[in-house]
C-alpha cells in the first residue's frame, strides 16, 4: 500500500524544518561544532530544579487544573504587570501551556478557518507556516530587510493587509534575525491593528533578552489590547526548554476557545515544571539578568568578530542570534552552511530555512560560551581565507 497517499494534504505539505534537515547531515560527521542550536547552555537555575524535585517528594503528581495552577498563574499575572505593565486576570485570561509551541498551535486553531490569511515575517521561525497550513489557513509573508532593521513597518503591514486577512503572527525580539520593536515602533503599527481588526499573535519568548531597549509588548497598548494574544514560556528566559512551559495571555473570549483546544488535546501542563516555575517567577529574576548579561557578552564579540572578518552582522537588539550576511562570498546560505560544515566542521543554519527572505545571511546561535564561539569563529575565519585562494 502507498502509505504516503494516506496522508492528509496538510502532513503531505508541511516540510521538515530546515534547522533539522541540516543538523541531521552534521551528525553524520565527527567532530562538529555546532552553533546551530537555539537552546541556552546554562542549567535551569537552582531554585527551580529545587521545588520541582520537592514537589514531587511531596506526591504533586497528578494533572492540573486545565489552565494549569492557579498559583502559578497567579505569578504570571504579576510578572506581566510587573515588567511589562499589562495585567491579565489569572482566572479567565492565563493559560499554562507545554511550551510556547503549544500556545502557538492553540492559538492558530482557536482563530483560523480554512481560506484565512495569515500574516507571518520572513524571516521567521520556522513553526509559523506549518501551523497556518496545519489549520487550512493560507499564509501571507511581509519579507523583513536589514535596511528596517529586520523591523515591522507601517508601510509593509499596510501592503499585505487584505479583506481575507484574520491573523498576524509577529516575533520580537526575532529568531533568526534578532531584530526588535520599541515602543515607538509598535505606536505606528497600532492604528492599522485597531482599524483593521486583525488579531495579533505575538510571540514573546525572548523578552527578557532584549538588550538595547527595554521590552515592549503590543498588548501594552490599551485601544488594542483585547486583539493581542501573547506567546511566552520559561524555555528561554529561564533556561527550561526541556520542561515544556509556556503561556497564552489573551481576552477571556480567545481564552476560553484555546482553552477547550488545550484541555482535549494536553489536558494540564506537566505538573513538576509548574510548581518550579513558580519560584522562578518568584525568585529568580537575579538568574534571568546574569544569563542576560552573558548572552550579551557573546552578542558583542560575535557582532566584532563577523564584521572583523569581512561578514556584514546587523547588531541584534535582543534573543541569541546573529544574522551575518554572506552575500559577499558570492556563495548562497545554503551553499556556504554546507562548505563551512565539510571545510571546518562547524555548523551553522542557512538563512533560508527561516523563509526566502533569509536569503545571503546565515544564523548563528550564541546560546554557547564564549570558548566555544571563540574556536567556531576562527574556524569561520580559516573558511573564508580558503574561499579567497581559492577564488584567486
Ligand atoms: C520564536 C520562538 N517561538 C517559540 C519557540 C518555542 O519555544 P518553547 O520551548 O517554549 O516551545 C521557539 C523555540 O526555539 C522560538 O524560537
């Protein structure tokens, strides 16, 4: 039998993400260093593994309620209002989900019918497109330019706003790209979001990695606030990415379809990641700035370096990713990702595996030491001197 005809079109469509794809020919060979992955190297802080390991001493082990602990979701509502000055009811408003991942699909689902647009940045990372497909949605891309900044403008959401057009899923501060939105920023796209009434997805998984500016979050805006549903998890900011927690912030309308989406498909988030992510929302905040300060670090050195080397890097403004562009080479993303790999051993993402707009630039992960990035980059440097001789 043709197995692969039994398939609904929507699995037959979705590609495996290109991040995979070019890992799984690193694995192949011995000796790699990969700056691919966007996973921070540090442990999960202390205080977390703690309450977790306590909680299930104590026998915390069955589901939770749907939304997840009211205590934690208590914690989350502080900590919006806290860092960010928006305040979501705990009760109607929060809902804990197994990773940002989780929000995101429930999100898309709660929201898409087959036929709708959505709006996604390219480049952008790359579960986006798959969860339109996945609902029957058609995906509409706004190609982002390092000329803005890899920024959302007014005049590009204008341009691909169109009567079909019910969702907008934005990312900033951005993988790949790192580029981020000020206030200022969002206060000229907020005009557009009202008259047009589109929800907005807004995917907040590196806040705390913001390092020019302060955060700022859309649903910060009261005249809007009720069309923005927030994405964030503890897998970045809190180093948990193998914990599986997130959260979805949305009006008590929105909140209640994911809801019933989160409770017949995951039931309750894992109950020992909730108890330790409640003490790190509570005590944590000292491991969260000095992860920051370290990622920064690194940020700085690999920006010099690239640009050292002969490798146009766009400063990031914030999440652990340098976006050099490679164009100079004369190589594409994916033929310099793979030469690197067979030349040096060290493994980076081409650019185009976060969309076509990510063509001529490449994506470094910096969620290493400064050891590591040390080393890869004077392999990167080795590289392209053979690249020189070769081409003279
Ligand atoms: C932009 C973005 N959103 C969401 C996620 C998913 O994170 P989580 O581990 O919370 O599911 C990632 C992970 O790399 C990401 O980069």
């Amino acid at each position: 039998m043709d197995y692969e005809k039994k398939l609904s079109t929507a699995a037959q469509t979705i590609k495996p993400s290109g991040i995979r794809k070019f890992f799984d020919l690193a694995n192949q060979m011995e000796g790699v260093i990969s700056l691919g992955v966007g996973e921070p190297d540090f442990a999960t802080p202390w205080k977390i593994r703690e309450a977790a390991i306590y909680s299930i001493e104590k026998g915390r082990t069955f589901y939770t309620a749907n939304r997840g602990l009211l205590e934690l979701r208590q914690e989350i509502s502080n900590y919006y209002y806290r860092r960010f000055g928006v305040h979501y009811d705990p009760e109607n408003e929060i809902i804990v989900t197994v990773g940002g991942s989780e929000g995101i699909d429930i999100a898309v689902r709660a929201l898409m019918n087959p036929g709708d647009e959505m709006i996604i940045l390219d480049p952008g990372y790359v579960a986006y497109e798959p969860s339109v497909i996945l609902s029957g949605g058609v995906p509409v891309r706004i190609h982002l330019e390092e000329k803005d900044e890899f920024k959302l403008t007014p005049e590009k959401l204008k341009a691909a706003i169109t009567p079909k057009t019910k969702v907008m899923l934005i990312n900033f501060p951005s993988n790949p790209t790192g580029g981020a939105m000020t206030r200022e920023d969002y206060e000229k796209l907020v005009p557009i979001i009202k008259e047009s009434g589109i929800i907005v997805i807004s995917d907040e998984i590196y806040a705390e990695l913001s390092y020019e500016e302060p955060f700022c979050t859309l649903a910060s805006f009261p005249e809007i606030r009720d069309q923005i549903i927030v994405i964030n998890g503890f897998s970045k900011a809190y180093a948990m990415t193998g914990w599986r927690l997130g959260y979805v912030l949305a009006n008590p309308v929105f909140s209640k379809a994911m809801c019933k989406i989160h409770q017949y498909i995951i039931m309750s988030a894992p109950t020992g990641a909730q108890y330790g992510a409640i003490d790190g929302l509570r005590h944590c905040d000292k491991e969260v700035e000095e992860m920051r300060a370290s990622y920064l670090s690194r940020r700085n050195f690999l920006v010099k370096t690239f640009n050292d080397m002969g490798l146009h890097t766009f400063n990031p403004m914030g999440a652990f990713y340098v976006f050099p562009c490679i164009r100079s080479t004369g190589l594409t993303s994916e033929e310099f990702c793979e030469e690197l790999l067979n030349d040096q051993k060290v493994a980076c993402v081409p650019g185009t595996a976060f969309g076509d707009a990510g063509e001529g630039f490449i994506r470094v992960s910096y969620a290493y030491s400064l050891e590591e990035l040390k080393i890869a980059t004077e392999k990167i440097k080795l590289f392209l001197d053979n690249l020189k001789n070769r081409s003279h």
